[in-house]
C-alpha cells in the first residue's frame, strides 16, 4: 500500500467548492501530490498538458483511479469535538446547558483519569471520524494529562489531522472538587506539558498533529488562569480555542461577571488571535464581530448543538458576509451526530429557519430575519475552505500549494445515502445530492496528506 512517501497522481472527477457560492467540477481531472502530501498541479482534460502528464504519471506507476460513480470531495473539517463526549453522542440532549454540564457531563469527564479508559474511546471515536470524512479535527480533551496524550498519539498513528487540547478549567465556582485544575497555576503548567509532550511526539515532525491552548470557557475559569493562557498562547505561538457566547446563559455569565462581553473579555486576556477558534458564537453583536474581524480569529458555527442547547440560530451569513471566518463543527455531544456531512445539512436549514422565522402566530413579514439563508454550497464551503481558513491551514480544496486531505464518495455504495439517476441528474445534482445525502457507506476512502488512512 502506497503511504505517501512518494510522489503520487489521482485521476477522478473532483468536486470541491474553493469560492464562496460556487461549486468547482472537473471531470477526469489529474491531482498531482508531492511525497509530502502537497498538491502541485490539478489539471484538467482540455490543458495542453494533459496527456503528458497523464503519461507520465502512468509510467512512474503511481497513478490512482477512483472506480465509477466514484468522486473526490475535500475532506471535511471538524472545528469543534469534545472527544471525552464521545460516549454521551445522542443522550442527555433534554438539559439546558448548565444543568447538562453539571449534572452530565463533567461526571463523564471525569472519568479520564483512567487512561486506558480513554484509549478505548479515544481509539473507537477517531475511527468513526475518520470513516465518516473528518480528515482535520479540533478536539477538547480533559484535564488529565495521561488521556490527553492517548488522544495526541491516537490521531497521529490512525494519520488524522488534529488540534488536541488540555482543558483548562479551574473555577471552584462552576468546576466540582473531582473534575478541575488544582490552580491556575497548575493548568497553565499541564497546558505547557501537552505542548510539548504534542510537538516531541515520534513522526510528528511536519506538525500533523498540533497543540492548542483550550480555556474550557470563561465562566469555568478563573481571570488568573485566562490571563495566564493569554501569556502562554503568545509565548508558544499555539492555536486557542474555547467557546464564546453560546446561549442566554451563558453569554449573561461573563457580562454579569466582567462587565463585558466574551469577546471584549477574550481580546483584553490576550485569548483573540489569528488562531483563534470560537466555538458557537451565537450571541455576538457587531461589536463583537469588528474586534473577530480585526483579530482574524474564526467561529466554529455548530448548528446540531444549537438547537438543543443555545436558544438561537447563529446568523453565519451576515458574518461571513462581514468578513469573519467561519468553519462548521459537530460539538459532540452537543449535537446527536458526529458527521459534518449532517452539520452541513442542518446549518442550511437553520439558516432557513432563521430567515423566515418559526412561530406561525406571527405574520409571515415579522417571522424571521430575510437574508440569513445559505444553501448546500455556502455549506460545503464552511465545511472545508472555511475551517482551512480559520485554522490557517491550507486545505479543504484542490489547488496547488493546498495539502491533499480527500475523500472518495461512492453514490452507489449498498446502504448510503445517496441516490443518482444518471438520466435525471447532472454533476452538480449529485454534488447536491452528496452533501444532502452521504453517509459513512458512501465514504470509500480517505487520505490524509495524500496517506490512504
Ligand atoms: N460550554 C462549556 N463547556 C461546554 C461543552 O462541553 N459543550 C458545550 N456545548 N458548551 C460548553
Ligand atoms: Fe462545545
């Protein structure tokens, strides 16, 4: 099985979306990738070079074809994913978030302190995710520092991109005596041990796997320790991420507590950068989103979650209409589904929902907010370019320069969700049909910096 280690070629009809509003189809194109997994040509039938290249890749026996009815896509980018939550994926979604937190959810985590716990789950959940296309995944782990290093390893034996962060979470507060940080001190220390155990892994040299600085949210963390992170985040040069104004709740915390939003709060602790990940972000004024614009920090839209726990539509966009980057997340648990093909589906329709309003006692002029919606396009573009450009990566389509991170979808794999009459639909019908449709059956391979995983 070829492993990435040499120059490798794909002919397939690729189906990526790299402009906003527009999806891109080449039929039998060429995809030429670097032994490091960096695409250096995409050509299609009509260039000049064509047959050439075609030829040449032949020759060197490293050309690969996808079967019929087979297309390349991006791989898909998960921004937000509480891998400890992978065992509470679809219960405990009847509780509103402080009680889902309290009750639910920190007695799950807690239980990492057992490592070998965490390596089973960990191992199962980043299976799933990749099976299902998450070729990139922005993780939350725990406070334990042993799990914590399980999930860095896992990722980067099973080939996946990752971002894995220690949560830090030290406010007496909020965080029961069995499942937060001894001190601010202490979490700042445990977050420095991540990074570098993280970067000092065997065979991560090229940085598949990466550190991130992860303050679970303010209302869980102390000012020492969000100050303290701040610091670190500019001395390590890492990614930050923690959830910003996600419901009533708990966008009222912060201001109730610092006299500002989440935001202003994260800017002023030094937590707003260019790496930056917002997860949510549901309550965010316009204020907000200028200081978001002007930092280059991104959102982490996770429209299956909203709905169960954030008491809003995200209004994705008038922000990226606004400039703000945005990429799509599952937030397991926070949603039942750990598919971004489904994430993508259900920021659509929230979008709709959001545009024409839902209480039929209104009239139909005052429902909604006209001009929120987006479409399966907008969707798959969030999904792969948008989460590539909030984490400052080059991926989620073919270009040149972009690394190839790909799925090969199968619209006729038995028991997918996929269904193409070759007489009724064109490309970009099954293109539509994919994103509304595909399920892990459709799903026949997957490559991460051109490694078949
Ligand atoms: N806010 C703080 N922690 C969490 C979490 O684990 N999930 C969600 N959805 N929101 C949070
Ligand atoms: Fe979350």
């Amino acid at each position: 099985m070829p492993d990435g280690a040499t120059a490798r070629a794909w002919r397939a009809t690729i189906m990526h979306t790299p402009r906003r509003g527009a999806v891109d189809i080449v039929e039998d194109a060429l995809v030429e990738v670097d032994a490091g997994g960096t695409i250096v040509a995409v050509t299609a039938p009509a260039a000049a070079d064509y047959a050439g290249r075609m030829a040449a890749a032949q020759v060197a026996g490293t050309l690969e074809r996808l079967g019929p009815h087979q297309y390349l896509l991006p791989g898909l980018v998960d921004l937000h994913i509480h891998a400890p939550q992978w065992p509470q994926l679809g219960k405990a979604l009847h509780l509103p978030l402080d009680r889902w937190l309290t009750e639910r959810t920190f007695p799950l985590e807690a239980r990492y302190r057992d490592a070998e716990f965490a390596r089973r789950i960990y191992g199962s959940m980043v299976d799933t995710l990749v099976a299902g296309g998450t070729t990139t995944a922005v993780y939350f782990g725990t406070i334990h520092r042993d799990a914590n290093r399980v999930l860095a390893e896992i990722c980067l034996e099973k080939g996946q991109r990752a971002f894995v962060g220690k949560v830090a979470m030290d406010d007496p507060a909020l965080c029961p005596p069995d499942y937060r940080d001894a001190s601010a001190h202490a979490a700042i220390a445990e977050t420095e041990d991540l990074i570098h155990h993280i970067r000092g892994l065997a065979g991560n040299a090229a940085g598949l796997v990466r550190p991130i600085v992860t303050p679970r949210f303010i209302p869980a963390c102390t000012d020492a320790l969000l100050e303290g992170l701040g610091d670190l985040a500019r001395r390590c040069g890492c990614h930050v991420q923690t959830h910003c104004s996600e419901s009533d709740w708990a966008h009222r915390a912060v201001i109730d507590r610092l006299g500002k939003t989440d935001t202003r709060a994260l800017a002023d602790f030094g937590l707003m950068t260019r790496h930056t990940v917002l997860a949510h972000g549901n309550f965010i004024g316009d204020e907000d989103a200028a200081t978001l614009r002007a930092a280059g920090s991104g959102i982490a839209h996770c429209p299956l979650s909203n709905v169960y726990f954030a008491n809003a539509v995200l209004p994705v966009r008038r922000l990226v209409e606004g400039g703000v980057h945005v990429g799509v997340g599952t937030d397991i648990s926070g949603g039942p589904s750990a598919s971004i093909f489904d994430a993508c589906r259900t920021a659509v329709a929230a979008s709709i929902v959001l545009d024409e309003g839902s209480d039929p006692a209104k009239v139909a002029a005052s429902r909604g907010r006209p001009g929120s919606r987006i479409d399966f396009r907008d969707a798959f573009h969030l999904a792969t370019v948008g989460g590539g450009e909030v984490l400052d990566l080059k991926i989620g389509k073919f270009a040149p320069g972009y690394r190839f991170d790909a799925i090969a979808v199968d619209t006729m794999a038995a028991g997918g969700g996929v269904h193409v009459f070759d007489d009724v639909d064109d490309l970009e019908d099954v293109f539509q049909k994919i994103v509304y449709g595909a399920t892990t059956a459709n799903i026949k391979a997957v490559w991460v910096d051109g490694r078949r995983l």
